[in-house]
C-alpha cells in the first residue's frame, strides 16, 4: 500500500499502542505515569488519523490537520494536568491516585 | 521483504517494546525516557508515510516539549530513584484481560475487513500546501479551527499559570 507496507501493519501497530496505554491506564497509581498513558493512547489515534488520510485522501489533508489539532490539545491538557499535579503534590506531598478523594471539599 | 517493509518492523517493534516499557517500569524517570522512544518512532512512521511536516511537528512538540514537562515535573513532585510500589496482583490480571481483550476484538475486526490494496503514489505533501490550507477560509481550509486552537492553548496556559500559583495562605 504505501511503497509495500500494507494499511493493516500501521493499524495493528496504532492498536497494541492504545491498548497498552489503557492497560496502564488502569494499573498505574502515580498520576504521572497515568498521563504518560494518557499521551500513548492519543499517539496512537494520530497514527490511524494518518494512514486513513493517506489511504482515502491522498491529495488532501484532512487528517494531518486533524493530527495538528490534536497534538496542540495534548499539550494544552498536559500543562494543565501537570499544573493540578503540582499543585496536589503541594498540599498532600504524593500524588497517588488513592488521596485523590481529598480534594472533595 | 523490502526496505519499507523492514524499516516499518523496525520502527513498530519499538513502539510496540517501548510502550510496554513505558506503562510497566518501575522507576518514573525511565518511563519517561521509553516514553520519548515510542514518540520519536512514531515520527519515524509519519515520515514513512511522507507527511514530513508532520513529523517535525511531533519531534519538536510532543518529543521536545510534552516529555520534557513531564520530566520536570517528575523532578518536581518525586524523589529520583524511587522505585514505584508495584500494583495488585489482581488489579494486574483485571487490567491485563481488559486490555487484551479489547486489543483482541479491535485486531480481528481489522483482519476481517478487506482494505482496499489499491497501490497510492502520491508526491510529499509540500509546506506550501499546507500554508495555505491553514490559512484558508474556503473548502478544505482550516482558519477557523486553527484560531480556534489558538485561543485554546491561550486559555490553558493562563489557566496553568494560576492553578500552579503559589497561593498567599
């Protein structure tokens, strides 16, 4: 497909990444790790974002542009995300995901 | 077997490996480091598939920039050498069958429908293009999101600067 590598290798590469970011999604306590994860699992939507552009529409750019955006909010909502981080880190002095239920009131 | 077909295992079985890597490690800071590998192969792989401009966005970006607001932050909230407590076994096992269970249907769908194999050649995409296109307000321009976006990563800065604050009290 593209020069000899078929669409199916770049989806099946793109599905074992998004499934292992939700694996430690799910086990990880330290919310750090936890937005590592978070950022796996967003790669790999990018990657299928691009081989659908290059399979369907090869002369536009739909999906790169796509990509783009998504790029720009995973670093919106990782400044974000790290900034909450530290501040919790502030008042609690770790950041497990179990003392999370201190911020309620 | 030829050399797309090899540098693309290359670059798949370090993503796949690193990913691993990354969600299992014990020690954050390496982590991190795996983590920057996975991104910068898939760099590699939107290089292969010639969106060149692309590719420098996530090498600059996400391999620059996220990994390394993740490290300071790491450096920030946990001491270097910590090793993270391992988790349950039974949470491990919960996780794993969730994991692998939604990997498998995913796969199986994938190998179940035929794409088609119609062979695509198309040239790079050129810079020009895409300047264009971004700027564009017309079909297949994208002005509107790109302000959009714009105003987005205005607001989460300004919002992270006060949430990071130092408060008075």
């Amino acid at each position: 497909m593209f020069e000899g590598v078929p669409l199916n290798w770049f989806l099946i590469t793109a599905t074992l990444m998004f499934f292992i970011g939700i694996y430690g999604f799910l086990v990880r306590k330290n919310l750090i790790t936890m937005l590592m994860s978070l950022e796996l699992i967003l790669n790999s939507v990018n990657i299928n974002f691009v081989a659908f552009n290059k399979l369907l529409y090869p002369q536009h750019l739909e999906g790169m542009f796509f990509t783009v955006f998504i790029i720009a909010v995973a670093a919106a909502e990782a400044s974000v995300a790290i900034a909450i981080i530290i501040n919790i880190y502030r008042r609690l002095v770790n950041i497990d995901v179990e003392n999370m239920n201190e911020m309620k009131n | 077997m030829t050399n797309n077909q090899i540098m693309f295992f290359i670059f798949s079985a370090v993503i796949v490996i690193f990913s691993i890597l990354t969600v299992t490690s014990r020690r954050i800071l390496r982590a991190a480091t795996f983590l920057l590998f996975v991104l910068v192969s898939t760099a590699g792989l939107y290089f292969m598939l010639r969106f060149n401009f692309l590719a420098a966005i996530q090498l600059t970006l996400y391999a620059g920039g996220i990994v390394v607001l993740i490290i300071f932050s790491i450096l920030l909230t946990s001491q270097v050498g910590a090793k993270l407590e391992l988790p349950g076994l039974s949470k491990k096992i919960y996780a794993l069958i969730a994991a692998a269970a939604g990997a498998a249907l995913c796969i199986w769908t994938i190998l179940q429908y035929n794409f088609p194999r119609t062979s695509i050649e198309s040239g790079r995409t050129s810079i020009d293009d895409i300047g264009k296109a971004l700027t564009s307000t017309g079909k297949y321009g994208y002005a509107l999101p790109f302000e959009v976006i714009s105003i987005l990563l205005l607001a989460a800065m300004i919002g992270s600067i006060v949430i990071a604050k130092k408060r008075k009290d």
